[in-house]
C-alpha cells in the first residue's frame, strides 16, 4: 500500500493548507470591514475641502497657485506607485504595475525621465526590477494608514513640482468598487485639473475673511487637499486589498476541497484494487490446493 500511504500523505497535506486558506479568508473579510468604513470615513473630508479649495482660488483669481500651473520644461514626470505589502491577493497588483509599465513606456517613449515613489513592498520591488529612479518610498503601513508616515515620501514630490523640476505627477491606485470588483487607476494629481477644482454649483458662493491672508490659505489647503488625495488613495487600495485577498483566499479553499474529493476519490479505487487483488490470490491458492 505505498501508493496509498503517498494519497494519504497528500490528502493530509492540502486539509492542511485549506484549513489555512479558510483562516485567511474569515481574517481578511473582518479586516475587509473596517477597510471599507475607514474609507468611506474619508470620503466627506476630501470633498469638503475640495469644495472649498475651489471657492478660494476662484474668489481671487489673481493669485495662482504652482499646483494648478501646467509645466512642461522639466521633462521628468513623477509616479506615486501605491501596491500592497504583502501577496495572496490575486491579481491586484499585477494589474496596477501593468498600467505603470504602460506609463513609463509612454513617458519615457516621450522622451521625458521618471522619477517614482512607492507606497508598498510589491511597487518598490517592481520598480528595482525595472530600473526606475525610486527618490522615497513608505513599507509596511499595516493595516490602518497615517497620514504622517506618507507626507515624507510623497512630500519629494510635491517640492519638486512646486520647484518646477517635475511636470506632472501621476497616482497609480486600485479603487474599490465592490468585494468581487477593484479597479487598477492612474490619475493625473498634478497639476490640479479643472474639472477636479470646479465649485459645487449647488452650494452658496461663500465670501471669506482670511487669517493671515489669502495665498497663504490658499497654499495650505490646496497642500492639504492633494494629502488628502493621497490618503484617499491608500485608503481605497486598503479596502481593494482585503477585498481581493478574501476573494482569492475562498477560491483557494474550493479548490482545495475538489483537490481532496479527487484524491480521496483515487484513494479508494487504490484500496478496492489493493483489495481485490489479495482476495483474488487468496481465491486461487485455494484453488490451486
């Protein structure tokens, strides 16, 4: 019975893995939960001063801030890469670094350079593999992101447009849509567009009194809308994350379980024909005597 005790072995071998797939998936859908509050928690925050933002730059217009001046002198463009940390969540990230490679292709078939900052330990080994400049980078968020522990690496960036050296900067980010639908993104952040610093028709148009005065309001919130952005967009790669994590991590358990229905179907056709084999030379000796 070797070959049995080897189907037992391997019997034994995915019960064990499918017991740790089944753990994984119940984990990631409580983490899932609160990935997706903590999301739609930061939703109201990034419209209200967005709202505002716009109203400010619209009520003096003869101020213009650098984050909603066109550049195009610099000929390096900066990508915000935000991937996972860890794996096991099907294919989320090989479709966000599918549309950065996509970019870089153009960019640099433009004949302009990269400059890249990764937020996640997939996106930075990706980018080491490609060769792209990596000038910061932010690993092992866990599960709630800070928003001090991503203004350092993002905040390279930022200066470097506002210095004019940059001309546009990118956000490459998994937007959650539902549990069984993510969507890999790549936006433009800056500079800033019309459309994303168009007022609210619908609200009132607000006269403000500006304490110290209007471009240093200005320059704070518009620097405060476009963090917001960010951790908009960490926050939905967040809740993609355990969303795709849990989705895999169930299909891994089905398939385990059909693993283990076929090999302990071919167990017991082993063991019957184990069996028959012995009654028959059993039946024959007899015969034989």
């Amino acid at each position: 019975m070797a070959a049995g005790k080897e189907i037992r072995g391997k019997i034994k071998s995915v019960e064990n893995t499918k017991k740790i797939t089944k753990a994984m998936e119940m984990v990631a859908a409580s983490k899932m939960r609160k990935a997706q509050d903590r999301m739609r928690a930061a939703r109201p925050y990034s419209d209200k001063i967005r709202n505002i933002a716009a109203n400010l730059s619209q009520a003096n217009p003869e101020y213009t801030h650098p984050f909603l001046v066109k550049q195009d002198k610099a000929k390096t463009v900066g990508i915000i890469v935000v991937t996972t940390d860890k794996g096991l969540c099907g294919g989320m990230n090989t479709n966000v670094l599918r549309q950065v490679t996509n970019k870089v292709r153009e960019i640099e078939g433009q004949g302009s350079k990269i400059q890249a900052v990764a937020i996640g330990n997939k996106g930075l080994g990706f980018l080491n593999r490609i060769g792209a400049k990596v000038v910061s980078h932010a690993i092992q968020l866990g599960d709630t992101p800070h928003l001090d522990k991503l203004i350092g690496p993002v905040k390279v960036l930022l200066d470097a447009y506002q210095e004019g050296k940059l001309d546009a900067v990118y956000l490459c980010y998994t937007r959650f849509i539902n549990t069984m639908k993510q969507e890999p993104m790549m936006e433009q952040l800056l500079p800033l567009s019309s459309e994303r610093m168009e007022a609210d028709k619908s609200s009132h148009s607000w006269d403000y009194i500006y304490e110290p005065d209007a471009q240093a309001v200005i320059d704070e919130l518009l620097v405060r809308y476009v963090e917001a952005l960010i951790y908009q967009a960490v926050a939905e790669n967040m809740a993609s994350e355990q969303s795709a994590r849990m989705v895999a991590m169930k299909s891994a358990s089905d398939n385990a379980g059909n693993v283990i229905g076929e090999l302990k179907l071919i167990y017991n056709k082993t063991r019957q024909a184990a069996i028959t084999k012995e009654l028959s030379e059993i039946v024959a000796g007899a015969a034989a005597v």
